[in-house]
DNA sequence: ATCATATATTGTGTAAACACAACAAAAACT
DNA sequence: AGTTTTTGTTGTGTTTACACAATATATGAT
C-alpha cells in the first residue's frame, strides 16, 4: 500500500534542508530522502517528530490517498487573493 | 522512548476482544497485545488503521506522554451530569 | 463442572526501517 | 569560472515490528 506525504512541500515552505530536518528528528539524512520518494514507510515514532517538527497533524503529513493539491485547497479555503 | 496509547480504552468502550481488532487492521492478535502492553511501538501504517477503526485522530489515540484520564477529560469538557 | 472466549507468555523466523559510508550529479552561491 | 550545498544512488549491517505456533491462565456462559 503507498503512502503519500507532505514532507518536501513543508520543507521548501520553510527553507530546511533534508539534513537539516533530519537533524531536528534524529534520522539519518538519507532516511528523509528515502521517506519523501515513498520508498520507506516510516514509524509512528518518526511521523509523530516531523509532524511537531512542522506543527502540523500527522494526517496532514501521511495519506493513504494522494494529497489534493495546495492550489485547491487554497480554493476550497476561500483565500483573498 | 516510551509510547502511550488508548487501545485498550476504546476497544473497551465498544466491546471489541483483541482478535477482533486485529482482524479488521489486519494483523495478528497477538500484535494487538504487544502494543496495548507498550512492547511494540507501530508503524505508522498500522497506527492510522487503528485510528481509523476507532474512528479518532492518532494523537489521541498515541502519544509520547501518558495520557489524561478519562474522569480528568470529562469534567474539563463540562459534561452535564 | 464444563466449555468457550479472552488474555498473557515464550519461542522462532522474516521483512523492512533504520544507520552509516561512499560517490555522483545537480543546483546555488561567490 | 570555481566551490559549496543539496540531492540521488548504491551497498552493507543491525534492530525491531511483525507473523505464526504452542501453551497457560483467567474469565464467562451454559
């Protein structure tokens, strides 16, 4: 079962690097690679860090199901351009 | 780094064994066990199943520090008794 | 008392999430 | 241009979350 996530996106959103964010969680920088292509499924444990890392939900963060896209959910939240 | 959880709560709020839990996230019973007990800590895939069985976010159904009782919850949420 | 169900414990095996190292390629910055 | 940073890839090793089986104990129902 794939699992998609929101990792890169909230990365570039602050300018963090991989080694940067794996620092702050205590990974190994290629595990952060390995997480955002979807080749590894991580822990509860590490989910639970990167989503307090960026302040977010854990189901902001993972999904069974592919992430809309934030231009549409820009749109659904109703943002004054 | 220890693990809380509340499976064995809502398991017991809706009157469901182990087996019957580990068959509908897919597991095996035993798992169930290991993880009420704080013996295993999941993967995530597995943690958002169960969250999703019970019908709750995962932060309330895990956490890194135990949680609130059930008595201590109620009254901040001011139920009417 | 008997029988079924639920839980706990112990053991063995396997798959996968990690760590770590080395190197290549691309991007960004001076 | 060069040079640093970031990212991707490949490989090897270890730990642990899982599966599965067997058994013991406790509880509950009849």
């Amino acid at each position: 079962m794939m699992l998609y996530n929101r990792i890169g996106l909230f990365r570039a959103e602050r300018g963090i690097s991989r080694k940067a964010l794996a620092e702050a969680v205590g990974v190994n920088p290629q595990t952060i690679g390995y997480l955002e292509r979807g080749d590894y499924k991580p822990s509860l444990e590490l989910a639970m860090k990167i989503a307090a890392e960026f302040d977010v939900a854990i189901e902001h963060l993972f999904s069974f199901r592919p992430f809309e896209p934030v231009a549409a959910v820009l749109r659904r939240a109703g943002e004054t351009a």
